[in-house]
C-alpha cells in the first residue's frame, strides 16, 4: 500500500507563531493550571487557530497528555462546561494527564487538512508548554481520541502524521462510506411503517416478543425494513425511534446538491429510482403543494445558548443563516395526513420566483425557514418575498435522499452493499457518476481513512449505534489489518458494547430503560492504550464477534464475547417474560459476569416500574474475586399492565467504585405483565 505523505508540523511555517494570552492557576473543576492561546497568522473566515490545556499539579503528573477532536470544530472551551462522568478535563486531572483541546481552526469548508493539522500542532506546542511547567525535559506521551465525525479527525490524525501521537481512541467509528448513506435507510423505513409499525417492530425485539421485526409488515415494507437491516441498522436499536430523526442527514444533504445537483431530478425522472416508480411509496407519498404568502411576520432575534458538544449533536454547530427570514403565514395548508418531515420551499412567482431553501417547521398556517449547513442561505433566503407570492411546499427531495446509498456503490470491503448488486456483481439501480461519501469523509477529517496508523488504536463501538452502525469498526479494524501486512494485533484492538447507542454522554440519556452509556469503557480505553504504549502492557484481546448480514453478533456469556464490558442476565420468576397477578410477589434474579482480566462487578440496581431511578444498589453475592456476581431481591406490582423491569450493573478494573470515570455498565430487561 503506498503510503500517505505524513504531515511534519516544525516544517510547517503557516503555524510557526505559537502565543499564550492567559495563563493562571484555577480552582473548578480541580485545581489545574490553565493555558490559553493560538497561532498567529492562521485567522481564516474570521477565525483563528486556538487552544486551551489543563495541567494538573506536578505531583498528580504521569507524563501524558489527551487530546479530544469534537466531531464538528467548536470554541476550544468546548469541555469547560461538562461535569459530571462527561467532564473530560477532570478525567484527565485525575489521571495523571494534561488536556489538550483546539478549535481545530473552525469550520472552513474544502479545508480537511486544517483540521490535523492544528490538532499536530496543538499537540506539539503543547509539550514545550508541559516542560515549562513542570520544570523539566521530557517528551509528553499523547493520546488522540474522538468520535463519530471526531473518529474520522481522530484516524486522519494516526494515520497522516509519525511520532505526535502515540495512540488513539476513535469511537463510535464512521467510515469512508458513512455519510449521509448510514441515515437514507433508516429515514425510510420510519416513513412507511409510521408510528404504529415503529411500536410493533419495537416489541418484537423485548424480552418475551416475537424475535420477528418483519411479523405484520406488507411487501414493501418488509422490503425496506430487509435494506436498513443489511445497511447495519442494529434490529434491537429501533427503540430510539422517537428521538433519533434523521441525524445529521439534512447537514450532510447540501453536499449532493453542490456535487451532483442532477440526482434529485433523476429521482423522479430516471427508470431505477424509486420516483419513477409510479406505484412506489415514495410516489405516493410525494407532496408539492402550492399556496399563497398570507402574511410575513418578523421574528423577534433569540440568543440561542444552548451547548451542542456531544458526538450525537455537535454538527448542529455547523448550521447557518436565516437569522433574517421571516415567518411566513400561508393561504391553505397541506392536507393533515401529508408527509411534511423536511420539504422545502419553492417560490414559484414575484420577485422572489426561483428561490427555494429548506423549512424547519410547518405549525398549522406558519412556515419555520430551516438554516443551512454551507451558509448559502445565510441571512433572508428568500429576500423579496412578498404578501400574495405563489409558493410551492415540496417534500420530493427528502423521499429522493431516503435512497440515496443504492445510487453510489463503493468497492468490495464494503460489504452490506452486496445487496445492490446483480448476481454477476453489476449494480442493480443506476449509480451517480462519483462517490459523493469520500468527499464528505475528506472534508470531515482531511484525508480517507485507510487503516495505515502510526501508533497504538484502541477502537470502541456501540453495537445499538444507529448512526455510525457497528460493523464500521470491523472495516476499520480490516483496514489495519491489510495495512500491516495480515496482522494488526500488536497495534490494534476492537471493543464492541451492548446496550451502547451513538451518543456520548453520560449526563443525559436518551431512553434509559434501553441504553447504557460507554463513557467508562472509553475511559478504559484511554488508560489501556496508555499502558499500552508507556509500559508494554498489551491491553485485553478485541472483542469476539461475527458479522452476518450488516449485523454484528456477539456471544451471549462474557466469557466468550471478552472485551471489557460486563454482561448480565436476569429474570423474573426464572423467566425473560411472566405473567403475575397485581399484589404477588416477583422474584428478580440476575447473574453478573465480567470478562476475563477486565476487573470485578462493583454494583447493580433495578428499576422496575419505569421510574428512572437506579440508585437503590443490591447487595452483591460475589465469585471468583469478584469477577462474578450474582443479585436477588423481589417487586410487588400492584397496577396492572406489562412492565419491562431494567437492571444495570457496573464494573471496574480494579474493582474500585469511587471512580466515576472509568465504571463499566450494562444492562438486562425481562416482561412482566400484571392482570
């Protein structure tokens, strides 16, 4: 494999005029010594290249630094305001490291490389800071770690630079072929199930339902159902229906309108696209209706101070413009069954004839205008609007992404997209005339991840990730693999989580009857891939696990599957579904197990009736030095109706509970159902 040409930061005069403007000792979140400053000269669309590290006192100093790449660039105070498990600045205070954080010099768009290398040379800067400080001449070990489009940040930087960092933690992995593809299916399959269908596909899954998500589905509908699957939509992540949207599908769409603008005519148009399909759901659910401006109302400016600093929102930051567009009220409104979710507008006569932009929302008579991912519609979008203007509200370009992954098949690794090709491996549906996802995958990190690393990788992956899907760290993990020549285990490991979803915050969860958070499990990673590199320590082998069909499949006992998280199995009366009566007595039994070497059960707790409370922990009945545990305990029900009770349990490596940053969790639900 020809080799990438790495990037050498002190050959780099763009970055040659490192400055600190602050400086000074601080109290929250630890005492720390704080270090602010940036590059001169590196000022691009009025910003410049800035940084922020944390020290901790000499005594807590282990000689090592991380350094956290957010997945869209953020102010360089990103981590100021995180407390908690998610407050990475005391993580690392409290585990013998310094934090590093850049701006990664803003979102410059067609400006990939930017993004390494102000990371390199935050890092490297960094070091002549930590020596400075600490009062004498060492190299500081780094560690490079973030996730979802901070993954592909973090492989760019591994991989497109020698000797900056000497490890990293990419998580919740994309991949060259990850946006926007990942979320066409999923947006397709919640369209034609609807509400109805989403709760049947969910029930299925629970303990004590069919196993079957395709049980009462019609052909169609099994058909998409069968796509998302084979994509790597994880059958038991549809739970987070509710909440989940499209992701950060419309932040990515503008990319096809400025590559391949022609698609969304072919859609509709071309034989081989759903469009053209005059019986497909994506022509009947097909809206263009066409009304009158009633009324422009001016909006009254808000300061939004909202934070987006998690992997599952931080492309929010991206979205521009439209701080000037007014309400618009509208003649007649469309019809109340018609699919509305992200039409756009259309202005069809006036001054304003032409132009078009996306809507954020249609609340009975009044059109919300969306802001925009590349700023095109930056201020009024539809300037010259007026009262009486013929208008056109139409939904055919979000069907017409809702497929989009058929139409740009990638090469063989790229297994799922199996499923678009003929028997003699020839595309079934017409394809677009590039790839359009490498693009975006070059603009969000600065170069294509190949698996060519220079250093430690500890990757982890949410099984339940219905964003960056799992089977995205076992391509990763392949690339490695062919990159070092057939063998990526001195250099390479792969933890798979259950329970897991796509965002990384431990603060707030989305549903927490269903999911865990994996913060303790990549806190784990940080201190492995340390040991790794620092004192030869190898860290625990990846995790067991098959990929079938887009879907990735781990053994059921902790033992087999290893890794680093625990699992446990639970019951009710002995059994994963039981039916009682109200005001008798439930037996709730659960065995905990944590892999071999990865540390001992430090706690678990049930909520049995939804309450959201977990804080009533067990006693636990421990085995072998810890590393089991069973619990028993019992629930009076005294309504009637069908319950999902929820245990969680946590572990950690050294069976010490008092970290809060490195706890490892789980979780197992069982029916009950009360008469």
């Amino acid at each position: 494999m020809e080799e990438k040409r790495l990037y050498i930061p002190e050959l780099d005069d763009y970055f040659a005029e490192p400055y600190i403007d602050e400086e000074e000792w601080r109290d929250i979140p630890l005492k720390h010594y704080y270090v602010h400053g940036g590059f001169r000269g590196t000022e691009m669309n009025g910003t410049e290249v800035r940084f922020c590290f944390y020290f901790p006192e000499k005594e807590n100093y282990e000689g090592r630094f991380y350094q956290y790449v957010s997945p869209a660039p953020e102010d360089e105070h990103e981590s100021e305001h995180l407390t908690g498990e998610d407050d990475k600045i005391s993580f690392c205070l409290t585990h013998g490291a310094y934090y590093v954080v850049t701006n990664q010099g803003g979102f410059i768009l067609n400006q990939g490389d930017r993004l390494y290398r102000s990371s390199a040379n935050g890092a490297e800067f960094s070091r002549k800071v930590a020596q400075r400080i600490y009062g004498y001449k060492h190299r500081p070990y780094g560690y490079i770690f973030g996730g979802s489009g901070g993954s592909f940040k973090t492989m760019s930087c591994i991989e497109m630079t020698k000797g900056i960092w000497d490890g990293a933690v990419p998580y919740v992995l994309a991949n060259p072929m990850a946006a926007p593809n990942n979320f066409c299916p999923r947006v397709r399959v919640m369209r034609m199930l609807g509400e109805e269908g989403m709760k049947r596909l969910v029930d299925a899954m629970e303990p004590g339902g069919s196993g079957d998500i395709y049980e009462g589905l019609d052909e169609e509908q099994r058909e998409a159902l069968q796509e998302a699957t084979r994509m790597g939509f994880p059958k038991r992540g549809w739970f987070s229906w509710p909440f989940m949207g499209d992701g950060a599908l419309m932040v990515l769409t503008p990319n096809i309108y400025q590559m391949y603008p022609a698609y969304f005519e072919d859609f509709w148009l071309r034989p081989g696209y759903e469009g053209s399909n005059p019986v497909s759901s994506e022509t009947r659910d097909r809206v263009c209706f066409k009304t009158q401006v009633k009324e422009l109302i001016q909006k009254k400016k808000v300061q939004d101070t909202k934070e987006f600093t998690s992997v599952d929102n931080s492309w929010i930051n991206t979205m521009t413009g439209n701080n000037e567009t007014p309400l618009i009220r509208i003649e007649e409104i469309p019809p109340e069954d018609a699919y509305l979710y992200h039409c756009r507008i259309r202005v069809l006569s006036g001054e304003a004839a032409g132009k078009e932009t996306p809507i954020e929302t249609i609340k009975e008579d009044i059109i919300t205008v969306s802001s925009a991912f590349d700023g095109t519609n930056g201020k009024d979008a539809l300037e010259k609007l007026a009262v009486g203007d013929e208008i056109m509200i139409d939904n055919s370009d979000y069907l017409a992404i809702q497929t989009f992954q058929r139409h740009q098949l990638p090469d063989e690794s790229y297994h799922v997209y199996d499923q678009y090709r003929d028997s003699e491996g020839n595309p079934k549906y017409p394809q677009v005339p590039m790839l359009i996802a490498p693009f975006i995958a070059m603009s969000g990190g600065g170069c294509i991840p190949d698996g060519n690393i220079h250093g430690k990788v500890i990757c982890v992956c949410s099984l339940l990730d219905e964003s960056a899907f799992a089977w995205h760290g076992d391509w990763y993990r392949d690339a490695v693999r062919k990159a070092k020549g057939g063998d990526e285990s001195d250099c390479f490991r792969l933890y798979y989580n259950d329970h897991c979803i796509h965002d990384d915050r431990a603060g707030y969860l989305d549903d927490p009857q269903h999911q865990v958070d994996y913060l303790g499990i990549l806190h784990q990673a940080l201190l492995d891939v340390a040991d790794w590199c620092e004192k030869g320590i190898a860290p625990l082998p990846t995790t067991n696990y098959r990929v079938v069909d887009g879907q990735v499949e781990i053994p059921q006992s902790a033992g087999e599957r290893g890794g680093i998280q625990p699992v446990v199995e639970a019951y009710a009366n002995r059994e994963k579904s039981v039916t009682v009566k109200a005001g008798e007595p439930v037996t709730f039994t659960a065995r905990i197990e944590v892999p071999h070497g990865a540390g001992q059960v430090t706690s678990a707790a049930w909520d049995f009736e939804k309450t959201g409370n977990f804080e009533e922990e067990l006693e636990l009945h421990k085995e072998e030095g810890g590393r089991v545990a069973e619990v028993k305990t019992e629930h009076i029900f005294c309504a009637c109706g069908t319950y999902f009770p929820v245990i969680k349990v946590k572990s950690n490596r050294k069976g010490i509970k008092e970290d809060i940053f490195t706890q490892c969790k789980n979780l197992d639900r069982v029916r009950v159902v009360v008469e």
